[in-house]
C-alpha cells in the first residue's frame, strides 16, 4: 500500500511510499514500535528481507492479535444482539453515568429473550455499553474455543483469565433498578506473546465502562484504568457452558422452574454458539489486508447473526 507522502526506502534511502503490507497497522507496544518499513519498489524490499523479517513478523503476530481481539468482540456483541435477557424499557446517559432503565422481574418468571431493543438507542456505543453490561464471565465462557482457535492458527502465544478492579471507568453503565455493581470484578484475558516479553490485555466486555480500545499492553491498561489485580492469572480453558455449570450448583439459582428453565435455554444458545465456531470460522479469517479483514469480520458478523436467528 503506498504512503501518501514521501518517506525514505529502508533499503536504498531513497525517497519511497511503498509501505510493507505485512508489519502495516500493527497496534504499538511500546511508543514508535509498531513504525513498519517503507520501499521505494519491490526489489529493494526483497533485498532488505533479512533484516527485516524478525521486525515484521513480530508486528504480523501483534496485528493478528489485534484482530482476533476484534473478532471475539464482534462475536460477543452479536450473540447479546440477538439472545438478550433483559426487558430493557430505556437507556440514558445521566450524571457520567449510562443507565439502562429494565422492567425487573421476579425469579418465578421467565427471562424476555429476544432481540436486543436497538429502538431505545441510535448511539453505538451505549448499545454496545448496554450488550456487555455484567458480560464479562458469560464472555469467558462463550468465547472459549473461539478464542483458543484464533490463536493456534494465528499468534503463538499463552492465555490466563485474570480479575481486575477498574478504579477509572470511562462511563460506567447501571441497571436500575438494579444492585450496585461497581465493585465486581472485571474479567479479562491476559496474553503473553511467545518469544517476545509483550504482555497484553484482551478485552472484549469492556465497553460497558465506555473502554472502546480491545486489545491494550498490560501494564498500560493497569495504568490507565487504575486497575488492581485480584487474583493470580489462572490457564484459559473455559468452554461454552463453564459459568452455566457451576451456576446449576448454587441452590439459590435453581430455586424456580423459571431459573432452570431459562439456563436450559442458555445452554442450547451456547452450544449453537459452538457449533457455528467449530463450522463457519477457519484460519484464513487472520490474513489479508485491513480491507479484506473487514470484509471478513463483516461476514462473521452476518454469519453468526442469521446462525443465532435459526435456533
């Protein structure tokens, strides 16, 4: 892809455009770092692949990275569009703070499961607030063997599940009525990117505290977000219906025939969920250009909605 200004040839020195595709919009890890490399044709970039290729194959890794970090977001917001659970009435920004407006029901009736109420907002981001609201352990679960097949396919790397204190949320976002939630942990994933000391954060709940950013260096997004660590991080190995499973243990939860009858149709929604992973999603999704990625990313999207809508 070609600049649109002059820049020098990291072969030659001489002036150049021609960016490399492989290192371009590789997110940065430290500041500067992510600076791909420019030709000014195709046989000085060739003739400069020796010295180039670590540097580009590390940024390849982070910009894979960046986009699987995108897919499961996507993917997270797309299932809550199309099974959401809450019999939302209105959504409004009051105070610094989103508040989404329900009708609450008792545990002896059944959850409204449906469409999301897209009528209630044009601003994307409070509906994307308003998707992951209270998500992030149903995130871990739901996007487990995603997540895992992303990665194999594309970015050598290792992956905790860790719990986080956000001390700085952006926009906080409340249910009313609704518990007071601001003091629950905030799950997140911490990849480590094999042969490299980079550490990041991968957040695809986030955007309920307005975090729009997926996929943040680890010690930036602590800094950032006056995080405190709560736990050790601990082996990614969730499956769909991991959260379901230990919720079927808890008497409170199973109370009613309500509550075990809408966690039975969450379980089919998860497993559906699996069986459009295990289907639809190969390792080529990772490749390509940002145009083509966006193509890609739009079909999944498409895809997983009218797989979801079919159950």
């Amino acid at each position: 892809m070609a600049l649109t200004y002059l820049t020098q040839c990291a072969n030659c020195r001489a002036d150049a455009t021609m960016r490399c595709a492989g290192c371009m919009d590789a997110p940065e890890y430290q500041p500067g770092d992510s600076v791909g490399s420019v030709y000014c044709n195709r046989d000085c970039q060739k003739e400069h692949w020796s010295d180039h290729k670590a540097h580009c194959r590390a940024l390849g890794q982070r910009k894979k990275l960046l986009r699987t970090a995108n897919i499961l977001k996507a993917a997270l917001l797309t299932y809550r569009e199309v099974v959401y659970d809450i019999d939302l009435t209105k959504i409004e920004f009051q105070d610094g703070v989103l508040c989404l407006y329900q009708n609450k029901r008792p545990i002896t009736a059944r959850s409204k499961r449906g469409l999301f109420p897209v009528h209630l907002t044009t601003n994307i981001d409070h509906k994307e607030a308003a998707l992951a609201n209270n998500q992030c352990t149903t995130a871990m679960a739901l996007l487990g063997r995603l997540t895992r097949k992303l990665l194999k396919v594309g970015v050598a790397s290792t992956i905790e599940v860790l719990d986080l204190h956000i001390g700085k949320p952006l926009t906080p976002t409340k249910l009313v009525p609704g518990p007071d939630s601001s003091d629950l942990p905030h799950t997140v994933l911490k990849v480590g990117r094999l042969f490299s000391n980079e550490a990041w954060i991968l957040d695809t709940a986030g955007c309920q505290y307005g975090f729009q950013e997926v996929l943040v260096p680890f010690e930036k997004y602590l800094a950032d977000k006056s995080c405190r660590i709560l736990n050790d991080p601990a082996t990614y190995d969730a499956t769909e219906t991991k959260d379901l499973d230990y919720f079927s243990t808890l008497p409170f939860l199973n109370r009613t025939r309500a509550q075990r009858e809408d966690k039975k149709l969450e379980r089919q929604a998860r497993l559906h969920f699996a069986d459009f992973v295990n289907t639809h999603v190969g390792g080529d999704i990772l490749n390509g250009s940002a145009a083509e990625f966006k193509d890609k990313l739009d079909s999944f999207v498409h895809g997983l909605k009218l797989h979801m809508l079919n159950l």
